[in-house]
C-alpha cells in the first residue's frame, strides 16, 4: 500500500466509524430534535468520510470506496479507537463527540494548508460542518457538566472513562513523519496546545473536572483496535458482503 | 411495544421542555417567516434544533427563535371585531393603482 494511500485511509476510517456509531441513534435519541442533530451530525462525517475514500480509491487504482468501506477487515482499519467505543447514554455520546470534535477542528484546519490538493478541499469543506458539530456537542458538555447534580456526575464518569483514548490524536509515526515531510500531512503533536486550550475552556465552563493525562490507550495506527470494531464492522458490512452484486 | 414506550418516554421529555417558535428568512432583505416549532431547554438549543430541522435543504440565512409563550395571539373569538370592519372599505387596498415594473415582493 502507497504512503499516500494509508493515510488518507486513517483520515477516513475515523468519520466512517463514528459515522457508523452516531448512526446507531437514529429513532433512539433523547428527543426528536436530538435524534435528528445526531442523525445530521452522522451524515456530515459519512460524505466526509465518502469524499475521502473515493480519492483513497483513486490513488489506489483497483479498489473502489466501496471496496474500501466494505471489504477490509478489522486489522486493515485505521480509525481512532476513541470513534469505535460504544454509544453508552447520551452523556457518553457527548464526550465522545466533543473529545472528537475539538481534535477534528484542529485537525483538518491544518490539513486544509496541505500541498496534496484534494486533501486540502476536502478538509476545507469539512471545516465548516466540524465548527457546527464542535458548537453543539460543547453546549451539551456545558449544559449537562453545568446542569442537576445526577448530570454532572453521569458526564464527569463518562470523561473519565473516555478520555485514555485521546492520546492517539497526537500520535506521530513513521508515516506520519513522512507525510509531514512531504508537507502533505502535518505534526499531530502540535496540535496539542490548542486541543488543551478548547478543552480547558468547555470543561471550566462546565465545571467539571480535566482527568489527569494517565495511561493511554494505543494501537490504531497499526490497526489494532478494540474488540468492539469487529462487531461494528459485522453489522455494517453485512449486506455488501453477503450479497456482493448488490447494487443500490 | 418497546418502540411505543421510547415514543412515550420522548413525548413525557419534551412535555417538559419549553417551545419555541422558529422564524426563517430566506434571503437578506426580506421578513423572517413562520415555519414551525422546536422543543429546547435554553436558547442555544433552540438555535441548533431549529438549523436541523428548517433549514437542511438551503433554506434560510437568518434564523429567530422566540419562546412560544411570549407571542401574543387573538383568538377566533375576535375575529369578528377585528377583521370585518375592513372588509368594506375598498380604498383601503392598493387596487387602484398601477405597480412600477420592477417592484417585487408585494
């Protein structure tokens, strides 16, 4: 597999996953409302996601976004761990999403600056929906850190429960160096500061607690990941797989 | 079963929560129009759940939201004394005269 390839893949696999994730809540949310904003938000990073693999499938030649949304296997998925872990109540959903969002909205403003065009466009595009996604699920921090005694405990449990899996954001690997050096990809690292930053900011305003920066879980990179992805993955490409002419 | 007591569940969630009606305006310079309404706890709320809803397919550059209980209504009870006092004054529409091409909105 090209360099190039790879690393779009990691872009990707993240937005497919917790697109698939977000997904799960459709008709479960809270409110109408709710399940409507989630179901948005689901869909934002599935055409993210789409946008990515259809150039990843250019770049590679032989397979098409499908084959790489549905054909690969567990081992071959580069997503962040954090967008694999289970839904769990809408405060666990939140924190996931916030954790996410505020790297995200690092992430692609830098990658916006990209020498590889089409990653440039499509990180430039995604920068408007992330701002979005960042606003709601950062009111909902603040609303429920900030809210009746049972919500603040819920959410404080769930960032301490989730927040092991924010090292891999900035994680840098060989190929990571080498995108950089290329200045395709950019220094994950130094997007720390500014992650700090919007993090600290919503959780005073929550007030709730910043857990401290203890063990991390790691491995994506690589494509090791929890053993929940394995049962995304069956769910989500059952029907290509089980009928692989399909066509919809 | 279980489908009608999630429905349940929601409809007693949003019973508590406050209503808004939501106001769009399509393009710049023109009024802001009634499309609906949402259930949101505090104003921001209102503000995202009225994007989400009203406005996925283009449809506004401005959005209100105002809190259902601060709009001041008649009801049809005044109809009669309100409206039909007007019905025979003709002068007062704008009938008689020619529109200047170009006047749009009207």
């Amino acid at each position: 597999m090209q360099d190039l390839e790879k690393y779009i893949l990691r872009i990707a696999d993240s937005s497919l996953i917790l697109s698939h994730r977000l997904s799960e809540w459709c008709s479960k949310g809270p409110t109408l409302e709710e399940d409507i904003a989630i179901s948005n938000i689901s869909l934002d990073l599935l055409g993210r996601a789409n946008s990515l693999l259809e150039y990843c499938s250019k770049v590679n030649g032989n397979k098409s976004a499908d084959d790489l949304a549905f054909k690969r296997d567990e081992r071959e998925f580069y997503n962040f761990q954090i967008c694999e872990l289970e839904n769990g109540h809408f405060g666990d959903t939140i924190i996931r999403q916030f954790l996410f969002d505020s790297y995200a909205s690092l992430f692609f403003k830098k990658l916006s600056e990209s020498k590889d065009e089409t990653l440039s466009a499509i990180a430039l595009k995604s920068i408007k929906e992330i701002n979005y996604h960042l606003r709601h699920s950062s009111n909902w921090v603040i609303r429920l850190g900030d809210g009746t005694k049972l919500s603040k405990e819920k959410i404080q449990d769930s960032l301490n429960k989730i927040w092991k899996y924010t090292g891999e954001f900035f994680e840098m690997d060989e190929l990571d160096n080498e995108m950089l050096k290329k200045q395709i990809g950019l220094d994950n690292k130094e997007l720390k500061n500014q992650w700090d930053i919007i993090i600290n900011e919503t959780l005073e305003k929550a007030k709730l607690n910043r857990p401290k920066d203890g063990f991390m879980m790691t491995g994506s990179k690589k494509g090791i990941h929890t053993e929940l992805l394995g049962k995304i993955l069956s769910e989500m490409q059952y029907i290509p797989r089980a009928y692989p002419d399909a066509k919809w | 079963m279980q489908l009608e007591l999630i429905h349940k569940n929601k409809l007693q969630m949003n019973k508590a929560a406050t209503i808004w009606e939501v106001f769009i305006q399509s393009k710049n310079g023109l009024a802001h129009k009634h499309v609906g309404n949402v259930h949101a706890e505090d104003k921001e709320m209102a503000l995202q759940n009225a994007r989400d809803l009203y406005t996925r397919r283009n449809e506004g550059s401005c959005i209100w939201v105002v809190k259902s209980e601060h709009i001041v209504s008649s009801v049809p009870e005044d109809e009669e004394s309100f409206f039909d006092p007007s019905n025979d004054k003709v002068y007062r529409h704008p009938t008689f005269y020619n529109l200047p091409d170009g006047v749009k909105h009207i």
